[in-house]
DNA sequence: ATCGAGCGTTCAGATGACCGAATGGCGTTG
DNA sequence: CAACGCCATTCGGTCATCTGAACGCTCGAT
C-alpha cells in the first residue's frame, strides 16, 4: 500500500521536514567534504535560505555544524564523530570482525574489508591496510556501487534473479571501462559466483584493482561479505585462487563466531 | 563575539524543535550503544511518543535509523557511518595526524591519541593501538571529561586562569579516587603542565591508567593534543620521561605539516 | 481463557515552524 | 571613491507540525 505514497511523481508521504533537512545537511556536509555556506546549502537542498538558516542555527548550537571563524562558511561539527564509530560498536558483525580481519591481513598481506548492502551501494564497515607500498584508497562509511565491487556482487549473489534486478538501477552507472551495466552480464557473473563461492571484481570499481569478496550469509541487518584486495601485479589467476580460499577461511570464521553470539 | 549567545543565563533561543531533537536522537542511540525503544526514547528525551514516532519514521526512511525485525527496537542506520569518518576527512589536523601517530605508536609501543576539547569534554579524533596484549580501551569519537584526562590538561594548560574556570563546571565529575575536582588543585597542576611542556593524567580518569599529553598551540579548530597512555606497571616516572620526549617531538613533527599547509 | 501492561500507531485541534521579501553588512569591482 | 554582488539575517502571515488522548495489538501473568 506504500505504492500510493510514491506514485503520482511525489515528495515522501509522512515527512516531518525539518528533520528530514537535518538529515540532508549531514549528508550534503559529509559527501562534499563540507565548506559550504548557507546560499550554496540552500539552493543544493532546494529549499529558501531562511529555513535552513533556523535549521543551522539548531545544529550549531549542538554543534553538530561548525562555522567558520568568518562566520560563512559550514562544516561538520564534532558531535557529528559520535554516530559513526557508534554505529560499528553496536553492530556484531563489525565489533566481531576486528580479529578475523587482523588475520586475514597477515595472511593475504593486502587490504581487507568488511563490507554491507545498503540499497543499491556497499558500504565499508571496517578495513585493515595493506602491508606494500601501493595501496589503494578506501575508508570506513565510504560507499561504492554494488554491482562494481566483489563486495556486493558477493552480497546480491545470495538472492535470486529476481530480487537483483528489483534491488538495482538499471541500467547500472560505468565506474571503468570493464564496469558491468547489463542485467545479463550482472547475473551471469553471480551465478558464477554462486557455484565457486567467492565473488570477483576486476577492475571494475577502480582500474587494476582486483578484488575477491565472500558473503558472509544471513546476518540480522541484510548483507554482509569479507573482502581482499590487490593490484593487478600482485593478483595474478593463482594468486586469485590462494586469497580466495584465505578469504573463504576467514568468513567462516566470522560466521561461526556469530554463530555462538546468536546462542547466547 | 560569541559570548553574546551564550550570555544571560540563555533559554534555548530560536531552535527548530524537531530538528533538536533529531541530532537528541543520534546523540541517545549514539551514546547508549542503541537498542532502544520508542517509548524508551520519548521518556529519556521528555518528548511525546506521538511526536517521536513521526521523527523517527522520517529518520527510518532515510536509514538513518535501523528498525529490527520486530519493529521496537531502534538503533543506529548505516547513513550514520558516513558523518563521522567525513569530519575526520574534512579535518586538516586529523587528516596530517595519521603518519605523525603511526611513528609515535611505534617509537613507544603504547596507546596514542589525537584529541581534541569540545566544551567541557575531549574527544579522540584518532588512535593507534598499543602492541602489548593489556590494552586500555578507547574509540574515535569517544567523550571523556577534560579535567580527567592528560589531553584536556593539555590543552587547557594553554589558557589562563580564568578562562579555565569558565569553560569547565564547577565542581568537577570525580571518575575515581585521584580525580582533582577542585579549581586550586587543577590550576596546580595546568601550571606544572605549562612549564614542563607536557600534561599528566595519573590515574585520574581510569585506575592504573597512567597517560602523557601535549597541546598542539593554536589550531583552527579549538585545542587539540596529542597523548600516550599505559597501564602503570609499564610506565613508571623514568619511562613517563622517556615517553613524555616522544610525545613532544611527534607534537612537534605535526605542528610542523600543519605550518607547511598553511603556506599552502 | 482472561486480564492487564506495555508496545506502536492514529487522529483532530492548538501551536509553532516555515516561507518570501526586505534589511544591513562586507569584500570586490568599475 | 561609489556601486555592485553576495552574504547572513529579520519579520509577520499562512500553513504544517506537534500534541495528548484513544486505539488495536502482542505479550506475560493471573
């Protein structure tokens, strides 16, 4: 019955607006890098000046917003830190992966991730670094497309076909020349997946990044999987095979753990 | 100019009332590990449930908030996760800190810290783990009150007397046996902190926890510090001195980038 | 089975927030 | 030196949110 409220091209049904602005600021603030004064809030937001400036007001007062000593520019304050590590202390899966990923990290020597479905993206819960010299960029909260990383193609090859091509925007947005953007493609790679039990992105997501993912099953809040990755020069088709099996290892050290968690 | 505000005793000027008590919301579920109900909420915050309900529908729908299964229990979403890191991001000290607390961690083999005052409080904006297997606990975002902590000593040892008493609340939170809560005791030792370069928090804040800090000087964002902490079996007055050197040079190291950076 | 306590949820009236235009301050441009 | 552009900020009328009481529901206890 959700389908009214959506349909006829509309604005959100029960909204409080105020508190919906509250969320996008943080959003607009933490995407953007922040730096951003009230007119230029105002028009990104659509929504007049004068209602955001109650609205900023609110959120410095609790400072939750910093402004800057000219008094025209906006960042996020420092209470805006609390949320973030707070929601990884609350969640078993993130609090419980610390040691498996320590060890996977000294297995494989490359970054490892903890990753979650969150509607059509992945998010980062935890990460380990690399031990080389060239590593990649990643952080924890940073989002990526689903369909363009081991992360999520490990996660959405746990659903049918069905359930894939609702969950996603299609046709899929191009991260790389070798991106897939085709619902055929997308589920043939998963059921590929599926069988082999570990999820493959080449270079998909960043040119000459290898990546092999492993879901981690059904956790309470939806998706999760383990991943490592590597350049291209150190993840030749053997070395694939080896880190997929560390990496299978290490999941299912993580289900077994919360396995005992789930008992009690 | 901002004193105006926090001038005559102030009532909550102008503030958005639903936005409020969004960021009262993140803040709830942020400090108490989350899993609260509704009416939980509404009683913690003196709200209406009625209201509440309607605040945290708008936050469900953006996922800022996660509903369980049995749709009573709420806690933090993963739109959380993506402010915190992005403060640190967007953040010049945080961000050059990394390297600086990598080599002080391996210098030391102990806990350090980047923290900075908020209020009455300090916040850690980052750590590195000690590499003994008795750690003492600690997470990014953390709160813990300044006049406990060898961080807030730190940096409040950088203003005077009278800015001191009026930025903390009299009297001081006592956490344990050795917490200084009296203005003469803690102006004591501020000035001890000034001369010697360094602050102390013996046992002040956690039993058995003895921790080394020094302030960073004028930083854009307020006061921030750089600390070393270790259970005092390892950390005897010969080791303190040792440390306390480290600690200054890393001080040193990073007030240096941040000079570069502002030269652009 | 029956009751009761707790929960989330709904609704119509009262209150407070939102909006657009107008104001005053500041740095930059002609 | 003056005029402009851009900024944050204020103010009263209109409308949406907040409120408190009532509802249906799921439990656990009687």
């Amino acid at each position: 019955m959700d389908a009214v409220t959506e349909a006829a091209g509309g604005r959100k049904a029960d909204e409080v607006k105020s508190a919906a602005r509250v969320l996008e600021v943080l959003e607009l603030l933490g995407r953007d890098g922040a730096r951003l004064s009230l007119a230029e809030m105002a028009s990104a937001m659509s929504v007049p000046k004068s209602s955001l400036h109650a609205i900023l007001r609110t959120m410095q007062a609790r400072r939750w917003v910093d402004l800057d000593s000219a008094g025209t520019r906006y960042s996020l304050g420092l209470k805006a830190l609390l949320t973030g590590t707070a929601y990884l202390e609350g969640d078993d899966v993130a609090s419980l992966a610390g040691p498996v990923l320590d060890t996977l990290a000294e297995e494989t020597g490359e970054a490892v991730h903890l990753g979650r479905l969150d509607g059509t993206d992945v998010v980062y819960l935890a990460k380990r670094e690399s031990r080389h010299a060239l590593r990649m960029y990643s952080a924890v909260g940073r989002r990526l497309p689903a369909h363009a990383t081991a992360l999520g193609k490990a996660v959405l090859s746990q659903y049918d076909a069905a359930e894939v091509q609702r969950r996603l925007n299609w046709p899929l947005e191009r991260l790389t020349p070798d991106t897939v953007t085709g619902p055929d493609d997308l589920l043939a790679q998963l059921a590929e997946a599926r069988l082999r039990g570990w999820a493959l992105d080449d270079g998909e997501n960043a040119v000459d990044i290898r990546c092999v993912a492993v879901p981690l099953g059904a956790t309470p809040s939806g998706g999760d999987a383990l991943s490592c990755s590597a350049p291209r020069s150190r993840m030749d088709d053997a070395r694939l095979e080896e880190v997929a099996s560390a990496v299978t290892g290490a999941a299912h050290s993580l289900r077994t753990l919360l396995k005992r968690l789930g008992q009690h």
